[in-house]
C-alpha cells in the first residue's frame, strides 16, 4: 500500500516536472565516476560537460524558482515570458515579502528577505545560539546541549526577531516593515485590487477590502486567507498559455530553496571554464557546498537523502 502510494506520488512528480520542463536531477553514478577518473588522474571532458551542463541546467532551474518567490512573476511553461502574479503581493507581507521588504545584512551586505532567513533554517536548522547545525533525531539537538522539538523550533523561528544571516550566519534583527505610504503605492500600481463579486476595482481600507461599486466588504485578513487557499490561474500575455499557479508551485517544489547562492555561484563560473580542469574544480566546488549544506543536495543530485550524503562523505574523504 505504501509502495504503492510511493509510486504514485513519484509518477506524479515526473509528470509534473516534465509538463514544467524542468531539468532533471543529475544521476549520483555520473558524479561517482568522474571522482573516480579524476583521482586517477583522467579528465574525461565529455563526462565533464555531462556532469556540468545538467548541474547548470539544474541550477538554472533553482534560480529561476527562486526569482519568482522575489519577484512573484511567474515565467510561462511554453515561452517562458513572465507572467506577473496578481495575488502574490497581497500576501507576501506576512512571510516577509517581495522587493519593498529587501534589507542588507549588516555584516555581509548580502540582499536579503526575513523569509529568506527562515527558509534557510527551514532548510538546515540550525541553533539559535551558537548557530552550529542541528542533528535531526526525534528533537532538533545542538552539540552546544540545546534541544527543540520540531514544533517547538518552527514556533520559535517564525516568533524570533534575531535569526542568523543565511549566507555569513551573524545574527540579524527583523527589520522594520517599510513606510506604509511608501508600501501602499508601489502596490498599486503593480497591480490593482479587484472585487471578488463584481470584479470592479476595490480599495484595502480601514483594516477591509471594500467595493465601491457593488459595496461588498469583507476583513481584510480573512480576504487574505481565501486568496492563499483558492488557486490563481495564469494566462501568459505573449502565447496565451493558461495554467494553475498551484500546480506551478508543485511542480516547483524540489527546486525550492531559501538558499539559490550556490546555484547561482555555479551558473556564473560555470561559463567561464575553458579546460577540463576549470570544469572540474566548478563541480567540485558545487558539491563541497552542498556537502556541508545536507538539505541541499537533493535539489541537484536524484537519490534519497541517506544515499546522497553517504555519497558526498564518500567523494569527501
Ligand atoms: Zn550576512
Ligand atoms: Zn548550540
Ligand atoms: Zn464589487
Ligand atoms: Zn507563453
């Protein structure tokens, strides 16, 4: 039943993905091979752009998702034009939202998002006190003698207002919500708010969506949660494909990640090698950082978690 609810579920990924087009994950037994050749000695370029072009086409792939969380444009399956969300922004405040919400470490000037910092924690939990990573058993255990359970984690990452940076691990203080006026217009002219009876434009005041029009009122946090749970459908302006952004979101899953800096890092790098040993070196640099970051690597590489950090320690050592 298990097996079979697994299988299921695995189907439905590969379908999900491929309608997406995303690239897939690289095979481990690629990467165990040329470890193998290269501490012979051997530089087997074409196992090399291999390796190198799925990485890049994966890492593509993460960073695009991750632009659409900033931006909350969404790029069309078909023609990749990006289609701009209408809701994301009515919401995106409470998780720490789109660009008006953009902040600078103090320590490593990194651009960053508050959710970015929980996204991070979500991905690799980490202490709140000496930030060292945490071991999963059944609570969260820091070799510093803290322990969590996983509730009592996710309370307190959503509730702190000191969270460490995701890319220099200093702690910083949430910041501030942004002007209101400020806030307010940008929204406004990124998209306009729409009456969900009439479809007339419709104003967020006095703590209520309200409608001139037709006078439908409704509390402006409970609007929010009916747009969060109903999905959004897209219609890309350029080829009219229509798609569900729930059914992007899912398909998008295992590329998420509060952390696309390695991602990003290999895109760049990648495209400046000129010998089998630049290439090589890029990889390995890829997979050392995802090596120390264990959450990581099941976004790249196509194995289970277990068999993905045995791998790593193996290519390690
Ligand atoms: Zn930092
Ligand atoms: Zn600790
Ligand atoms: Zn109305
Ligand atoms: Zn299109």
């Amino acid at each position: 039943m298990t097996t079979l609810h697994s299988l299921r579920s695995k189907v439905l990924e590969i379908k999900e993905e491929t309608t997406m087009n995303w690239a897939p994950r690289v095979k481990p037994i690629k990467i165990r091979r040329l470890y193998r050749y290269t501490r012979l000695g051997i530089y087997d370029d074409l196992l090399l752009h291999d390796v190198g072009w799925e990485l890049y086409a994966r890492c593509t792939d993460i960073a695009t998702v991750a632009d659409v969380y900033r931006e909350g444009r969404v790029p069309c399956p078909e023609c990749s034009t990006k289609i701009a969300r209408r809701i994301d922004p009515l919401f995106s405040t409470g998780e720490g939202g789109t660009h008006e919400n953009w902040f600078y470490c103090p320590h490593c000037a990194k651009r960053l998002l508050w959710r970015d910092c929980r996204q991070a924690l979500r991905d690799t939990p980490r202490c709140f006190d000496c930030r060292s990573v945490l071991q999963k058993a059944d609570d969260l255990e820091c070799v510093c003698g803290k322990t969590w359970s996983p509730a009592a984690y996710k309370q307190s990452m959503r509730t702190r207002v000191r969270l460490p940076c995701p890319h220099c691990l200093n702690l910083i203080r949430k910041p501030d919500p942004p002007p209101r006026g400020r806030t307010v217009r940008t929204r406004k002219s990124r998209s306009e708010l729409q009456c969900p009876k009439c479809q007339a434009v419709a104003l967020h005041q006095h703590g209520n969506i309200e409608c001139t029009a037709c006078g439908y009122k409704r509390r402006w946090r409970d609007y929010r949660k009916s747009l969060k749970k109903k999905d959004e459908k897209l219609e890309c302006p350029n080829c009219r494909y229509t798609f569900g952004w729930q059914a992007w979101r899912q398909s998008a899953r295992s590329l998420r990640t509060g952390n696309p800096r390695p991602a990003r890092d290999f895109i760049k790098r990648w495209l400046r090698c000129h010998t089998p040993q630049q290439r090589m070196i890029q990889i390995d640099t890829l997979l050392q950082t995802l090596h120390g970051r264990g959450p990581l690597a099941p976004l790249f590489i196509d194995s289970g978690e277990h068999n993905i950090r045995q791998m790593l320690d193996d290519l390690a050592s």
